[in-house]
C-alpha cells in the first residue's frame, strides 16, 4: 500500500476541487440507452446498428486486457460520431491479472488516449465480484483509477455486481461491500454508479429493483444510477430479458437506465438482425 498512499493523497485532492465543477467533455442526456461492444471489428456494421436506433445510444467499449490504447483509437473515434461513449477500463475478469501499478498504469494509458471521444470512464467493473483478487488491492485500483479520471475534470463510473443469495463469501454482498470499500469521498462523488446483474448467474431470480435502486441511490445519493449490464446467453430467453429489463419502470431519484446489453455486438450486428429489431421497439418503448 505505502507505494500508491502519497497518488491517492495528492490526487485526492484534485478529486475534490474536480467534484465542483462539471465534468468536462460531452454531457450524456438522461434516460440512457447503453449497449455493449466487446469486439470491434465489423466497425461499419456496428456504427449502421448503433445509428440505425430510434434513440441516440451510449456504447460500452470493452477495452482488452494487455491491448495498446491505440487500437482503439479508430473505433472509439467512429462509435463516438453515432453514439455517446463508455470506455470500461477493463473487464472485470481480467483485474486479478494487473498489479495495482500495472491497473494505474493502464488507466494513465488510455484516458491520455481517449479522453477526447470517451464520455464516461467505466473505472472499474463489477468491482465487489469474488473473482476480481486480494480485496486491498481491488480497492487500490478502484480508488487510483477514480482519482486519476477526476484529476482530469472527467465522468466516472463504477459498476457493481447484485448477487444478492448468489454469493460465495458474504464480504462480496453488493451493498456489503460497497459500503465497507466504496470511499466517503467516492461515494459522494461518482458520477455513475451501475448495477451489473445476469439472472443465469443468480438462479434465475428477479430482484424488487425499485427497492434495490432505492437503496442505492442512498448509499450514492448524488450519482446517476442504473443497470450497467445485463443479457443472456440463453438464446430462447433474449427478446424477453431485454424487452423486460429497457422496458422496466424505475422511479428512483437520478435513475436513468443503462442497461448496456452484453450481447449487443453478437445478437444486434448487423442491423438485419431479428434482436436488432426487439432492441429497438424496447428503447422506443422505455420510460421517459
């Protein structure tokens, strides 16, 4: 820890200057119509499906562990004409494979290279799973990477993951955890907050979300706050877990949306795909 305590309290305090002031580059409008793309190439046909939507989307780009920036200069470029922009540092399931300097590095890395066609920086994902390694130094990457983004006057983000009975150590329970790890100044600060949830990985339970996101929005009562991913792999259940889900009515404070379907880059490219057109209605049907 001592290597990265003197950047968290000098960046800390730019953080705090930072949360005054409105995060510079484009303002995302509510409510938020989130896809994901893990995989960019096809690039046309992705950009005709995401311009071809009723409403302007945000896209998540999914950012590969141990990829240079510069791959996805081109993409992200093109995306950000047709789409607001997410950029998640790295996905969750690839965190244990950085050391703490290794995740700051990276973080350096890309928003110095993306920092001009990335509207919200996605520092860490599904930051409570079991999976992500040691607890210390996933808090150490949450907090650098947050700081490092607010240094620069830019949009952050932090994605949890509900498992609510579906956890293996209770210290992973989403509010749990986030109350215990999730830092005061953070937690006043962010300007997202997400809730990553795939019901095939829970037991198939449909949580009271207005009652989750009730409670969310207390533990982060300044931050906008949605779902920040959701999909099936389950090919029968699709048209209907996405209809459900952009469809859902939320009415807690700052809630906006989200959703940023998994799939979307497999289920909705090209746009003469069947769940292209189930995507579409659900966004034209979703609550404004």
């Amino acid at each position: 820890m001592k290597a990265f305590i003197p950047f968290c309290i000098a960046s800390l305090c730019s953080v705090v200057s930072a949360q005054t002031s409105v995060p510079s580059g484009r303002i995302v409008p509510t409510p938020i119509y989130g896809v994901t793309v893990d995989d960019v190439s096809r690039l046309s046909d992705i950009t005709r499906s995401l311009s071809s939507l009723a409403y302007r989307p945000t896209t998540r780009i999914v950012f590969d562990e141990f990829v240079n920036p510069d791959y996805y200069r081109k993409p992200a470029v093109e995306i950000s004409k047709v789409s607001y922009v997410m950029g998640e540092i790295l996905d969750s399931y690839y965190v244990k494979q950085y050391s703490v300097d290794g995740y700051i590095q990276r973080t350096n890395q890309y928003l110095n290279a993306l920092s001009d066609v990335v509207d919200i920086w996605e520092v860490a994902n599904e930051v409570n799973g079991e999976w992500l390694g040691a607890n210390a130094d996933v808090v150490a990457k949450m907090t650098n990477a947050y700081n490092i983004v607010k240094a620069q006057n830019k949009t952050a983000a932090v994605t949890l993951y509900y498992n609510q009975g579906c956890w293996s150590q209770s210290s992973n329970e989403m509010f749990k955890w986030a109350e215990a790890n999730v830092p005061a100044y953070m937690k006043q600060g962010l300007d997202y907050v997400w809730i990553s949830y795939y019901e095939d990985d829970c037991n198939g339970l449909k949580p009271n979300w207005q009652q989750v996101f009730d409670k969310l929005h207390v533990m982060f009562p300044n931050s906008k706050i949605g779902f920040g991913e959701v999909g099936t792999s389950r090919k029968t259940k699709k048209a209907e877990y996405l209809t459900r889900y952009y469809t859902m009515k939320i009415t807690t404070p700052n809630y906006v949306g989200g959703h940023f379907w998994w799939y979307f880059r497999q289920d909705m490219v090209p746009v003469t795909k069947e769940l292209w057109t189930t995507l579409n209605a659900a966004i034209k049907a979703a609550p404004r």
